[in-house]
C-alpha cells in the first residue's frame, strides 16, 4: 500500500466560499440575485510538473539511461549486433515480454516510456530497406549529397558524437592512393631514362611504399570493423549516388602497391592470379556502375555525374597499365576499352552540366583534379599497351596536360578552402600528371620535357607530404578530421513531426525559408491539379 500510495501524485483540495469575499454593506436584496449565491467551489492543486516539463526529448530519456550504467541504444540502428538481432534474440529466450514491461513502466518523471518504444519501432521500421537514390537527393543537399536538408531529421542524433566508426567514410582510403601514387612516382624517377640525370635511390620508393603499405592495412582494418559492427552505415553508403563511387578507390590503392613494389623485376614476374583477383571486384562495380548508367532512372548518369564518378573510370586504365607491365594483353586491352568509351560519355556529361545542377562549393573544389588523373593514367596505360608513347597515348597526355594548366591558372578558385578529407584529390592527380610527364619525357627528350617531369615531380610530392602533414594535425591535434557523416543518417521516408522540423529549422544557421515554402506551395499545387490514380493514391498512403 505505502509502494502504491507514493506513486500517485499528491493532491489538495481547497473549498472556497465566496461569501467571505462579499462585502457587507451590500443589501439582502442583491444577496438574492442567482450569480451572487454563495455557491462552494472546489480547486483541485496538482504537484505534477508542467507538460512541457514531462514532454522531454527522445535523447534526453536515452542520455538518462546512458548515465545511469545502461547501454546508449541510440546508435543500435545501424549495428550489426543489436537493434533487430538484438530483439529477435531476445525473443528467442523469451525476453520480449520482459523488455516490454520494462517500456511501459513509469519513469523518474513520471511518464511512461511507451512514447519511446513507439519511437524505437519507428526508427527499426524507417531502417528495414536502404533509402533509394531518389530519397537521397530529396533528404540531402550538396554536389557531394553530404548536406542535411533544413527540412529533414536524421535518424541519429545530431547533437552528439557519434562513434569513431560511424564517422568513418569510405572516402579516407583516398589517402592510401595518394600516398601509393607517390611510390609509383619516385619508382618511376628511378627507371625512366629522362629522369636518370638525377641519380634518385631506391630509398624513396622504399620509404613511400612501406608507408602506403601501413597505411593501407591501417584504413582497412578500420573500415572493416565499420563492415562488421555497423553493417547498416556501409551499406548506406553503398547505396549513396555519390559514395558509391569511393568503393573502387581501395582495389586502385592495392594496384598502386602492385606497381610501386620497390624491386623492378617483381612487377614483370608478379603472378598472374594476384592480378586478376584484384581486377575481379572493379569489374563487378563496373557491371553496377555502368549498367545503372546506360539503363537510366534515377541512376541515371546525367543525375549522379560527379568529378568523383572519375574513380569509376580510371580503375580501368590503372588495371590495364599493371597487366600489360605483368605480360598480359587481352585482357588489359578489354579494360582500356571499357574505361576509354565510359570515360568519353562521363567527360561530356560532367562538361555540360545541367542549369539545374549546384555548383560544387569551395570545400569540394579540390575534387575538380580528378579531371586530370584519368587522361594521365590512360596515356600511360595506353604506351605500355602498344609498347611505346604514340599518337594515342600523346593525345590523352596532352589532354591531361591543358586540364592540369586550366585549373592551375585558377589560383583563386581554391584560395580559402577548408580542409577536409578531400584535400586528397589534389595528390593522386597532380601524381599521374607527373608520372605521365616522366615517361613523355622519355620518348620525346629536351630539356623542356625533362624540367616538365622535374616540375611537376616536385609539386606532387611537396603536396602529398602537406596534405600528410594537415591530415595528421587534424586527425591527432583539432580531432576534426571525421566529422558526424549525416549523409547516412537519413530516413527511408520523411517521417519526422512538423515540431521536429522546427526544432531543426532553429538550430540551422541558414536556412532558405523561401525554397521550403515554394516546395510546399509546389507540392500543394500539384496534389490539388493531379487527379487521383491508384498508383499515386498508394504512394500518398505509404508515404506519410
């Protein structure tokens, strides 16, 4: 009884009679008047706290139980080893009556946690399916789609740090080719016969390779425990329109250790198979990337072109380049030719871009030397091919070599950038650039050729080590260099309430209040003209 009475909240009953607030000197007549009887009424005082005050945020209930010594089930949506496997297991040894109980106890405050455990199944169900592209675009902003809308609410918390893994994209394996290019270039300084006038060691390449070596091992370990403890954020990212691009990047970087192997004869006699094998998953992403291209939809190359669709390109030629140096040459020539014809339609696709696509901003400008890097690479992987630099490999050079001046002689298109992982766009470029310069240099020898090479070594590495070097200072000093990746956090379906949009809309900086409402007038407009058809009448059923 005493458990029971002291979860009920305390009540006072106060009984006013209003004839002690009536003045005597008022006659019996007005007395008698009705709305003046002296009537008892009873006022009923409740030491329960406001509503607003037991209305408290999701996160806030979570943060309770994380300080008090319970697991943080925020981030449980994207692991592999909770959320749904977590509750089928649990229901498996029979617990799912037990944690329901536990919902629907009253809480310190005095609510019940039902609210949360609908939030829950919300968020598992938003979670079933991966988000399509199409609800990509509408969720993000951005050339990269790396931008929350104003008007969305990410299915993770904003306001927190998210873990290490989550905040971990597969964009960082961007830093293993820089770095792995530069052991291609200083193993190529050594050998081409342009460049022997400068008497370089093997001791570069050794160094440069041992470090893309550890490197690499270091950014794939970490990746792969991002593969199996948050399955869900890998697959999202897979799914990206843009992302998805970067899933060629770690195979270019294991080609790039092939090639740069600091002893010359292990590349020639390299077997065969560890081509192949490297080579097998670029095809399988050629087959996805290339099929959604050509069969149009919302994969539609001229909707997802990006200076970063370049990765999805210069694997081929980076392939073919290894092969013909292993002896191969069907099947170097079959990815040349698959890599130059895609190559020819993504570079007149990214040259006319559409009016209505955003320009890219400043912190992305960096991704712009991806134009150079796939004609560098594809001259170079042409010579080896036909067995010297010819007129087909000169004309993709001097294609690489104009794009290289274009964008140098832009000084203040990347003046004020802010830096961030894509700074690495800049080294893997400027080194093909500098690679193709060498053997170029070779077949047509002056001396303008070989300052050309020597030039254009010296700013690659000089821009390889400071982007090293500010990569370290913000991954170990500021611990800004991964920040929350909110381009995987968004919702199979616009699910959030109209008082959560606000919520965001304050917390935003700038928001452009006139495109929200144009939209909404937009959207208003189009369901009032359209007539209704069963299959818009489903869509405007499922999505709420």
């Amino acid at each position: 009884m005493a458990s029971s009475e002291s979860t009920h909240h305390e009540v006072k009953l106060d009984v006013h009679h209003h004839d002690a607030g009536v003045p005597s000197n008022i006659s019996e007549d007005a007395k008698q008047v009705p709305f003046l009887h002296p009537q008892p009424t009873l006022t009923i005082r409740s030491e329960e706290p406001p509503l607003q005050e037991q209305q408290q945020p999701r996160q806030a209930t979570l943060l309770a139980r994380n300080d008090s010594g319970t697991r943080d089930r925020r981030f449980d949506s994207f692991k592999t080893f909770a959320g749904r496997l977590e509750r089928q297991l649990s229901s498996i040894r029979g617990g799912s009556s037990h944690h329901r109980a536990d919902d629907n106890e009253p809480s310190a405050t005095g609510e019940s946690k039902t609210t949360t455990t609908s939030d829950d199944d919300e968020t598992d169900e938003d979670n079933d399916e991966v988000p399509t592209a199409d609800r990509y675009f509408a969720a993000l902003e951005g050339p990269e789609l790396e931008t929350l809308r104003p008007t969305e609410v990410p299915v993770l918390p904003e306001d927190a740090t998210w873990p290490f893994l989550l905040r971990f994209p597969i964009s960082a394996f961007g830093m293993c080719m820089g770095v792995g290019s530069q052991a291609m270039l200083w193993k190529t300084l050594e050998q081409e016969p342009s460049t022997a006038f400068l008497h370089v060691s093997g001791g570069a390449n050794d160094a440069f390779w041992c470090l893309s070596v550890a490197l690499m091992c270091l950014v794939s370990a970490t990746y792969l425990l991002k593969l199996v403890f948050y399955f869900e954020a890998v697959r999202r990212e897979f799914h990206h329109p843009i992302r998805v691009n970067f899933f060629f990047a770690p195979w270019i970087a294991c080609l790039f250790l092939v090639k740069g192997t600091p002893q010359p004869q292990q590349v020639s006699t390299a077997h065969h198979v560890a081509w192949y094998v490297l080579m097998a998953p670029i095809f399988a992403l050629d087959l996805k990337m290339y099929g959604q291209w050509m069969s149009g939809g919302e994969w539609r190359l001229s909707r997802v072109a990006n200076p970063t669709s370049h990765l999805a390109v210069v694997g081929n030629f980076v392939g073919a380049q290894l092969g013909a140096r292993m002896g191969l040459h069907e099947a170097p020539l079959f990815f040349f030719a698959v890599g130059l014809v895609h190559y020819v339609v993504l570079f007149v696709t990214l040259y006319q871009r559409l009016p209505t696509n955003v320009p890219l901003p400043k912190e992305l400008h960096p991704v712009f030397f991806l134009f150079i890097a796939t004609p560098s690479v594809a001259s170079v992987a042409w010579a080896r091919i036909s067995g010297g630099f010819g007129h087909g490999a000169r004309v993709a050079y001097y294609i690489s070599l104009f794009l290289y001046l274009s964008l140098v002689v832009r000084v203040k298109f990347f003046r004020g950038v802010r830096f961030s992982l894509a700074w690495w766009a800049y080294t893997f470029p400027m080194t093909s650039a500098a690679i193709a310069t060498a053997v170029f240099a070779t077949e047509v020898d002056n001396v303008l050729t070989r300052a050309m090479a020597v030039g254009l070594a010296g700013v690659a590495t000089v821009t390889v080590m400071g982007v090293l070097a500010a990569t370290m200072y913000h991954a170990f000093v500021r611990r800004d260099l991964f920040p929350n990746d909110v381009s995987i956090a968004i919702r199979r379906r616009p699910k959030a309430k109209f008082g959560k949009i606000l919520a965001r809309i304050r917390r935003t900086s700038s928001v452009d209040i006139r495109e929200l409402v144009s939209r909404h007038a937009g959207s208003e407009k189009s369901s009032v003209s359209e007539p209704a058809t069963p299959m818009g009448h489903g869509r405007a059923r499922a999505e709420p």
